[in-house]
C-alpha cells in the first residue's frame, strides 16, 4: 500500500454539488459545498463521514501555478478528487528534506472525479498548467494530531466494506 496516497475506487458525482459559501482558505479561493447534497448521490462519502465526519468543498488554483514542498500545518489526510480538465497533477517526496539537492518523487497522475485518500504528512507539492484546477476535498474534523493517513485507513477498513482498501 502506497504511504502517499491510496486510489479509494470511487467515483465522485458531481450533479449534486452546491456552493454554500466561498472564502479563502490557505490561500485557496475556496467554495464550501453542501455536505447532504452530496450524501444524496455519493453514499460512500456519506459511510465514511459516519466514522470519520469532514467537511467538503472545491478548491481553485490558477493556471501555471505550483505550491511550495509542505507537509499541511492541519490535515493529516483527506480526500481528494480531480473535477476539473486541468493538466494537473501533485508529486510526494518522503525525503525532501535528506540533505543534498536531489530527493526522491512519487507522482499522483489524479484521475479525474475518482477519490483518493491524501497522506498530508508527506511532503507533496503541486503543478498546474493551462486551465483553473478544480479539486473537490474533504477535510476531516479530527486534525494531524488526532487523525493519521494510516489511522484513516484502519478506521474506515474496520467500519465498512471498502475492498479497494486492501
Ligand atoms: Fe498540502
């Protein structure tokens, strides 16, 4: 199982999704979406927000824009999916900080509206070309203290039947 990210299997519905709210969230112009809505179409997001309660909403990044290499200050996973056609993609690096001036990467190529879990403790960047990038995010309440990427997967695992998971 990948320590970076972990394909969930899952196919996001996008039909149901509806603003509530927008404002910028660690500098991302972010629109908060209606929770219930997307249970309605989505009932896998809704067995996981039984165990696990997050908040959703729709983060939007420039054209020709990177994010600098960090672990999150707050998130010690999520979930994310790609909804935009964006030439977009995100590369982990488990020894960004090894001294020395090459490190090692891992690529995740998103493909679109599919979720993956995120490990947010692994340092990660991202790249975008061409078009706005749209990501749908789910953001757990428990933060990085309380919530692990590999506590999630337990977690999540022993609650519900996610084969994908194993
Ligand atoms: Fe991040």
């Amino acid at each position: 199982m990948s320590e970076c990210f972990k394909d969930l299997g899952i196919k996001l519905d996008t039909s149901c999704f509806e603003t509530q709210q927008e404002l910028y969230y660690f500098n991302f112009l972010t629109k908060v979406l209606n929770k219930d809505k997307i249970f309605e179409k989505n009932p896998k997001l809704k067995q996981i927000n039984d165990v696990l309660p997050f908040d959703c909403a729709l983060l939007v990044l420039k054209p020709f824009v990177t994010y600098k290499w960090h672990k999150d200050s707050k998130r010690g996973v999520c979930i994310n999916a790609l909804v935009s056609d964006s030439n977009y993609f995100t590369c982990f690096s488990k020894n960004y900080d090894k001294p020395g001036v090459q490190s090692d990467i891992i690529k995740l190529d998103y493909k679109k509206n599919n979720l993956y879990l995120f490990n947010n403790q692994i340092y990660h960047t991202v790249f975008n070309f061409e078009k706005e990038r749209i990501l749908f995010s789910c953001e757990f309440n428990l933060n990085k203290n309380k919530l692990s990427y590999e506590d999630a997967i337990k977690i999540i695992n022993e609650k519900k039947d996610f084969n994908s998971f194993k």
